[in-house]
C-alpha cells in the first residue's frame, strides 16, 4: 500500500467536547516536492550558462585581449545567452499551457500549413547542425483541417521533429507524415534514423529536464522541456503521444488526433 500523510487537528468546543479533523494530504505534499525539484531544476539549468558568461566577462575586464580571441570569446557569451534565451521562452511556452483554458472547436488549423511552418525551421536547424545534410522527406498527406489552436500544434510538431534533426548523426533520414488512419483519426509521424532510445527511458521521455544524453541534449541546444511540451499540447487537443523506438533502429514519435476533429477543408467558391 502507497504511504499516506495525513494532516490531523483538534478543535474543542462546548464542555469538555473534541472534534478531530484529519485530512489526506499525500497529493498536496507531493505537489510541493514536485514544485521544489522544478525550482531547483530551472536555477540548475539557468546557472550554468550564466556562470559562463559572467567567467568571460571578468576574463575580458581583466585582460585586454585583442582580435580574434576577444571575437571567440564573444561569440561563447552570445551562445550561451541565446541558451538561456530559450530556456525562458520554453518555461514561458510551458505555464501558459498550464494556465490557459482548454481550446474549444471553434479554431482550425490546416495541416498544409503546420507542415509547412515545419518544414521550414526544420531545414534551416538541420543546415547550421547538420552541414553535410540530413535527407528531410516531408510526406503532407491529404489536406486536413484539425480542431485545435495552431501556434500550439505546430510547437508540438516542431519540438518532434527538431529534435529527430537534433539526435541523428550527419547524413541520416528523417520522414514527417500526415495520414488519415484506417479508424478515421489524424496521425503526425516523425520517424529517424537516430540513435534510437532504451526502453528503459521511454516512460519518463516526457517528464519536465528528462534527458537520455545530458551533454548531447546541451551540445545541440536542448533545453529538456521539448516533449513535455508536446505531451501537454497533445493532452489538450485529446490527441495521443506515442513513441516507439529500439536502440540503433531510430524512433518515432506519433501524434494522434481524434476523429472528430479531423474535417477536409471548405473549398472556396
Ligand atoms: P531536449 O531539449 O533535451 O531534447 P526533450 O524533452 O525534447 O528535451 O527530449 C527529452 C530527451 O529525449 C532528450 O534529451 C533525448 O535524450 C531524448 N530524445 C528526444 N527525441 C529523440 C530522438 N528523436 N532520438 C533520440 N533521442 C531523443
């Protein structure tokens, strides 16, 4: 049996009379443990890099370093500021999920339009990442539209597949697809040629600063966050995560919509 913590009071009243309350509060205490580890997981991942750039900056004060050593050091700093700069707006990315109302039926987003949104960060990541070039195959699929908020959509598909760019070494394949399934649901697929992943991390993928690799996920500008976002967007819209994957066979990562929110676009008059 899970251990319970109760919290327990005493009031008295009228002569002598005692009224005990005791109330379940296991949830409540592992909310706080789970906001603690947060905390000290965000300070963690925001003092690394500032630490960095404050180690440049007395470095460049205290020697008068010229051309083009001063330049290398400059562009660290930039680096690791642009780190933090994400970091941020992957936190901010994440509350808001948290705070705003569930998306209603009325907005629909045009899966021509996710994909092409994708396909663009995509290609431009894999060029500064992967010079030599990875092959991208972008499969659209019959145009669709999905009830649910787009910018939120199209951050989940991003986050799959810049991580597939991320994750495969130079020259791998990387397939994104939109298929319309036997059972009338919507599926995003973003299947790599990568490393591929244990089946012993798979359960926590999505857990919030869960990393497989810690310095390749730092090396290729993770912040730990990515699938945690997708996971929430997915629960929103009542989609479905799925991940398969086996090591030195690649991975694939799903997002499944439900039927009813799938619909061919309006044609125009
Ligand atoms: P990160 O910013 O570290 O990529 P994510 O939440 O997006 O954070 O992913 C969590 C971890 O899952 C990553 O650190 C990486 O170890 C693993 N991972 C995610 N996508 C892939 C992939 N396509 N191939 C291999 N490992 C992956």
């Amino acid at each position: 049996a899970r251990p319970v913590k109760l919290s327990v009071h005493v009031h008295c009243y009228g002569k002598g009379k005692k009224l005990l309350l005791s109330r379940d509060i296991t949830a409540l205490e592992q909310a706080e443990a789970m906001r603690r580890d947060f905390v000290a997981n965000v300070s963690h991942e925001i003092r690394t890099p500032l630490t960095v750039v404050s180690g440049f900056i007395e470095t460049l004060q205290t020697f008068p370093l010229k051309k083009p050593e001063r330049d290398r050091y400059l562009c660290l700093m930039a680096q690791q500021s642009q780190r933090m700069q994400t970091l941020v707006d992957d936190l901010l990315t994440l509350s808001r999920l948290e705070g705003s109302p569930l998306p209603g039926a009325q907005e629909w987003s045009a899966t021509k339009i996710l994909f092409a949104q994708c396909e663009q960060e995509a290609r431009a990541l894999s060029g500064v990442i992967a010079p030599q070039g990875h092959q991208l195959v972008f499969e659209p699929g019959p145009a669709c539209e999905i009830a649910g908020i787009q910018r939120e959509i199209c951050s989940a598909l991003s986050n799959l597949v810049t991580n597939a760019v991320r994750y495969t070494p130079e020259a791998g394949l990387i397939r994104v697809s939109w298929a319309l399934l036997a059972d009338g649901r919507g599926e995003f697929r973003v299947r790599d040629s990568g490393p591929g992943i244990a089946p012993e991390h798979l359960p926590r993928l999505t857990e919030r600063f869960y990393r497989v690799d810690r310095s390749r996920s730092r090396e290729t500008g993770g912040t730990g966050l990515g699938l945690a976002i997708v996971k929430h967007v997915a629960q929103r819209h009542g989609a479905e995560l799925r991940i398969e994957s086996q090591v030195g066979q690649g991975s694939c990562f799903s997002i499944i919509f439900p039927a009813a929110r799938v619909r061919q676009p309006v044609q125009a008059a």
